[in-house]
C-alpha cells in the first residue's frame, strides 16, 4: 500500500495523527484514555468530512473526487478505528 491521496484526501491519514498529536500533547504519553477519545472523534469528523467532500458525484474518471489509499475519504475512518484498536492492546 501506497501513501497516496487526491483531493482532500490528506484528511484522512492526517486528522488521527494530529488529534493524536493534540490529545499527547495536552495530557500525556501515557494517557490512552484521551488518545482513543481523539481516535474516535478523528473517525467521526474523517467521515462526516468525507461524505460532505465527495457529495458532488465522481469526478471526471468515474471515482470520487477526495481519496485516500485509493477508496473515498469517508472510508478512510478505518484508520482511526484500527487506532483505537491499538490503544486496547
């Protein structure tokens, strides 16, 4: 798997780490609580973000306009989902 996006599709790898970076950087390293809070509001703004990005129908190649590792950025909530995941283990 490649780092690749088109559009807005950055948004989907770079809300988790930032809202992680926020939530470390606000309490601390140890704190996973506040990680996994950030982790989940990062999955519901990535999809609300995404569903609203790509509402104007595909672009011109038949896909969506804002993609993120190749599927539209709404699906890229898996991200923070695998993330949180993390955090429990």
């Amino acid at each position: 798997m490649t780092l690749t996006w088109r559009g807005h599709g950055y948004l989907g790898f770079m809300l988790p780490l930032a809202l992680m970076a926020l939530a470390i950087t606000l309490t601390s390293t140890t704190n996973f609580n506040a990680m996994r809070v950030a982790f989940v509001l990062s999955g519901i703004a990535t999809w609300l973000i995404g569903v609203r990005l790509n509402a104007d129908g595909p672009a011109a190649d038949g896909r969506a306009p804002h993609l993120t590792f190749g599927q539209p950025l709404q699906y890229a909530a898996w991200i923070s989902g695998v993330c949180f995941v993390l955090t429990l283990l």
